[in-house]
C-alpha cells in the first residue's frame, strides 16, 4: 500500500535555544538525519550561535521567546507555534525541554497535531514534589523517549506513565570524531605540552565542568588512597566561576602531597587529543548522569574508561569488560579502579580497548540514536 502524505512525519523540535550543549547538538543531529533522509522538519526557540548551523542544512528556524517561563508569555508563543505548525503542515511537535514544552503541548493540541517529548534528565521535584506539576508536561507525550535507563526508572518512579509510551533512545558519541586514527600525532604533541604531560608515567584524566557533582574532590581524595604512585593525573574542566570550589580541590591536593602528580586546567578545546595522551579516561559523578557521554567517548577512543556505578554508565559500560564501575561516592572503590587499571598487562589492555571501541560503535553512534528517533516519529504519523 503506497504511504500518503499523512503518513510522512513532518517535525517540528521545540528548545529554549540553540547555544552549545547536550539538547542542543541531539537537535542538530536530529535536524541534520531529517534533512538527509527528505523528511521535513523546523526548530523553534529563542536562537543561538547553533542556528549556523541550521542555515547551512538548509533547516527552518523559527525564532520565538522560548526560553520564558512567564505564563502570559509561553501561551503567545504557544499561538505562534499552532499558527506556524498549520502553515508549514507539521504534523509531529518534538518538545526537549520544560518551558517550551508547555507552550508546545499547547500548540499540539490547538493544532489537532502530534505531540511528544524527550526526557533529557532528571528535572528536579522541589519541597514535597511540587515541581512535579511543572515538570509533567514532559510525560504527557504520546510517546515519551528516555536516553537511559536510569531516567525511565526515574520518570517511572516518580511520574503515572504508561511504561509502554516510552521509548529508550541512547545519546550519542560521533565515532567520526572520537576515533583513535584521526588524532594527528601533532595534535598528541600540542596537548602533551598543553597539559604537561610525563613520557614515562601512565596519565590519569578527568574532563568535565568543575562542580561539585562531577566528583573531582572525590578523585583527589581517591588519589591519596592509591598503592600505586607511578602516574600523573589531569583535571581539566571550566569551573564557571566557581572559584571555591576549585580552591577546595586545589587544597585537597596539597593537604595529601599530590601536587606534582596533579595538574589542574580549564576548559578543554581538543578532547581527542587530550585522550589519546592519556592513558585512562574518568568519569567521577556522584550523583548520577543522565547518559554520561564522557564515559562513551573514553571508549570510542579505546581507552581504559573508569565510571561511578550510578545513572547512564550502567547502560554504557560492561564491568571489566568495556571499562570499569567504582562504587560512587567512595574513594577507596576508586583508588582500587585506579589501581585495578595501572596493573592491566599490554594484552589486558587492548582487550579491553578493543571491546570498549566496538561497544561505542555497536551501540552509541549518532546514526543509531538517529534511526531509533526517526523510527518513533514514523510510529507516531502510523498508529491507529
């Protein structure tokens, strides 16, 4: 039977803007598949310097306040959007985010249109849950898609959905990005001098914004605590200005004498390259992440990947195999993973980095997140 026009998903994703982060670049992505694949699609939000990229795919933005959380506010954009969605003949509304979902779910339904969501993280409850009322706009999909399984226990847990509207969609890592052959050995050269890096010690690495939840303290605690003293160990992240707390793990290192086997640095401009300097990539959350993208693009590079056993890690490494989980939270577990991973034998290694590679390209491509996304907008414009 030869499909109608209704049965071809046109989308419409819906954010607060389109500046650098996590939601952000899963749109572009989204956006860029749709385009590639002939299937139409729009972005609305508040704009942003990734609205460049948009042009260049030749993908609509339409540019409202999205990023308002004044009532008055989000039901004009809501208006606007039901407006722009029965003029461009839209027929899937895909809201990322709290705010503008309202505004969305609005529009959907004003427009008689699809609505649905993904569920980025894990929005906070407020005292005695009264977030909950705000954040539920984010469960009211026809279907709902989760990027791990730590955020659909979460939803399922604290939400009334029906399991059987949500749908498990992974976040990505760009393999053509994260791959050991296209670092450049000047590249290697340039962040071994950036980051003072030793030619003869195995080197430690931990990237990620420097805040407390990222686990940093943690890591120089669990430094102090190793038997092995032979390595060299990096914390690079932008602290956003929270000099205190740098201070704090600036002190930690001092207190425990670690200062010439710890360098800190700010905000990291070539991650690849940073990783294939390094010899274990770290990933030190103590509360848990929504995925953990880190941790995937550690083992896309084929390194030793070293993960708190909380949130999406459990979905992204297998114990021992692909890497290794600590207990969270404590510093021992770590300065045995640590450990663990300094006394690896070369063939141990390469196992291990081998399965880690073929985990990430198995599992966690941006052409895997992409086909499953498209697969639920086409479940959407099919089902009875």
């Amino acid at each position: 039977m030869a499909k109608t026009k209704n049965d071809e998903p046109v989308v419409l994703q819906v954010l607060p803007e389109l500046e650098m982060g996590g939601v952000e670049l899963g749109t572009i992505e989204i956006a860029s598949e749709l385009q590639k694949q002939g299937i139409k699609n729009f972005v609305a939000s508040q704009g942003g310097r990734l609205t460049a990229d948009l042009a260049k795919m030749k993908v609509k933005h339409f540019s409202l306040p999205l990023k308002t959380k004044n009532i008055f506010k989000m039901r004009k954009n809501a208006n606007e959007l039901a407006k722009l969605i029965k003029d461009n003949g839209i027929n899937i509304v895909h809201a990322r985010s709290r705010a503008p979902a309202w505004s969305a779910y609005w529009a959907a339904k004003k427009a008689g249109v699809h609505y649905m969501t993904t569920f980025h993280g894990t929005y906070g409850l407020g005292p005695w849950g009264i977030k909950k009322i705000y954040n539920k706009v984010m469960t009211l999909g026809e279907r709902v898609i989760v990027i791990s399984n730590h955020i659909k226990n979460h939803v399922l847990q604290h939400y009334k959905v029906d399991e059987n509207k949500l749908r498990l969609v992974h976040r990505c890592v760009d393999v053509e990005k994260f791959s050991p052959d296209l670092v450049s050995q000047e590249r290697i050269i340039k962040a071994t001098k950036e980051y003072h890096l030793p030619e003869d010690k195995p080197v430690l690495t931990l990237i990620g914004r420097i805040t407390r939840w990222k686990g940093q303290h943690l890591l120089v605690e669990a430094l102090s605590k190793m038997k092995n003293k032979n390595y060299y160990c990096v914390i690079a992240g932008d602290d956003q200005g929270r000099v205190n707390y740098v201070d704090e793990i600036k002190e930690l290192a001092t207190k425990y004498r670690l200062k010439n086997r710890v360098g800190f640095y700010g905000k990291v401009l070539d991650p690849q390259a940073l990783m294939q300097a390094s010899t274990v990539v770290l990933s030190t959350a103590i509360e848990p992440e929504a995925f953990g993208r880190i941790s995937v693009e550690g083992q896309a590079m084929g390194k030793i990947v070293i993960a708190s056993d909380i949130g999406g890690s459990l979905d992204t490494i297998t114990d021992g195999v692909t890497g290794k989980l600590f207990k969270s939270g404590n510093a021992i577990s770590l300065a045995n993973a640590l450990d663990w991973s300094l006394k690896l034998s070369e063939e141990e290694k390469k196992k291990i980095a081998n399965a880690a590679k073929k985990n990430a390209k198995d599992n966690f491509t941006k052409q895997i997140m992409c086909d499953k996304t498209i697969a639920v907008y086409r479940e959407l414009v099919t089902k009875k």
